[in-house]
C-alpha cells in the first residue's frame, strides 16, 4: 500500500472540513477522489502534501509518517501535485518552470545540460515542446495546465496528486488529458490520487474511486459500483 489514510480530521473554527475519513492508495493505481464542492476533496489533498496540519487522524506513505514531515520535504519523499487553481512562476519561461520540478528532486549529479534536456522531452510529452522557452504568461489556460502537469512530473513523483486537471476543458481537450493521464500512468508507474467533476474523464481513467461528501467518506469502489451506488447519485452524481 503506497499511502494509508486514517481517522483523517480537520477542523477550521467550527467547521469540520474533514471527520474522520480513511482511504488507501494502492501503487501503481489510479484512484479518483470525487465529491460535490465542498466535500473537503482539496482540503485532504493539502493535508497529503502537509499545506495543512490535521487535527487527528494518520498518513501514511511508502512507510513513512507523513505527519511528521514538513512541507518542503514532500516532494523530495516522491509527492508532487497540481492545483486548483493554477500555482505557475509566469515571469518565467515554460522550460524554467520544469526545472523548479527538477530541483524538488533528492540531489543527484546530472549536469545542467542533462536537466534542460529531460525538462525539454518532459515538455514533448506533453505536446508543448515548441512552448518551451516561451514566458507561460503567454501560453493559454490549457497549455499552462499541462506545463504544470510537467512540472510536476520532473519532480518523478511515486504519487501523483492531480487537483481538477481538466477545469476549463472542453471535449476535446479532456479527451486529451486522459490520454496523457493514462500514458503517464502506464510509461512512468506512476501512481495517481485525481480530484475531479468531469465524470467521463473519472470513470474512464480510474481504477478505483473515494467519494467524499460533506467531509466524510461516502463510499468507494470501481467505477461501476460507484455509477449505481444509490447514496452517490444522490448526493453527487444525481446533479450533474
């Protein structure tokens, strides 16, 4: 199991955001975290990456106590996201924002050369390679998405946290996205936690799916048990 989550619980004032949930991330998987606004599907995930101190409550990756760790370490212990709302350098160019990605790594002895070239083949993958010395203020919301997706990917994370990757998307461009999910999912092993309200894109990427609702755990299971879980199309599914 890559990462336990147990009796998870945080409270703002008095407001419960999360109570008590528990969920587990097999390696290797990709699992969908859904839920109506509010639900604390954001919350739980800035809690995984230590934004947030819970109030009671465990989390456990690769063996290790997350809970003890502090924020600027996650993404050297194999943790990288993306957000909600975008969190790109847009003084910089697109190629300077995956090397931020790069330097989250544990140091190693690859020259700069060798980190401009993987940032530029990261770049490729997600089909901006023409992009890459472009300032990202320039770049469509779109592309912006995928240089973070890139990003994040240098940082060759074991877990893959994707916060609403497909906000903003149309169709087509969904369509795109979870080709480049599943790609990464296959061609890298990496294991994937994904926020999302598109539900195509949900049910046709996930291996496996948590429902959260009003901070707590509502159900999960494969995709199809969730299409006909009767509490989930009430609470959530029955609305969209």
């Amino acid at each position: 199991m890559l990462l336990k989550v147990d009796g998870l619980s945080i409270r703002f004032g008095g407001v419960a955001a999360l109570s008590e949930v528990s969920f587990e991330i097999e390696e290797g998987r990709v699992t969908g975290l859904i839920g109506p606004n509010g639900a604390g599907k954001t919350t739980c995930f800035n809690c995984i990456t230590r934004l947030y101190q819970p109030t009671s409550g465990s989390i456990t990756f690769a063996g290790d106590d997350l809970l003890q760790i502090p924020a600027y370490r996650v993404a050297r212990r194999g943790i990288a996201r993306t957000f909600q709302n975008l969190e790109l350098f847009t003084s910089m160019t697109v190629l300077d924002n995956v090397l931020v990605g790069i330097a989250a790594r544990p140091a190693n002895r690859v020259t700069r050369q060798d980190e401009i070239r993987e940032a530029r083949e990261l770049l490729a993958y997600v089909g901006l390679a023409d992009a890459a010395d472009a300032p990202v203020r320039r770049l469509p919301f779109g592309a912006r998405k995928m240089v973070e997706l890139a990003r994040a990917l240098a940082a060759k994370p074991k877990l893959l946290l994707l916060d609403e990757p497909a906000a903003g998307f149309g169709h087509e461009e969904t369509g795109r996205l979870a080709d480049t999910i599943s790609r990464v999912n296959r061609d890298f092993g990496t294991t994937i936690l994904m926020v999302e309200h598109q539900m195509q894109l949900v049910m046709g990427v996930c291996d496996h799916i948590v429902v959260l609702s009003s901070g707590r755990k509502l159900a999960e299971g494969n995709p199809a048990a969730i299409s006909q879980n009767k509490s989930v199309i009430e609470a959530y599914l029955g609305t969209l």
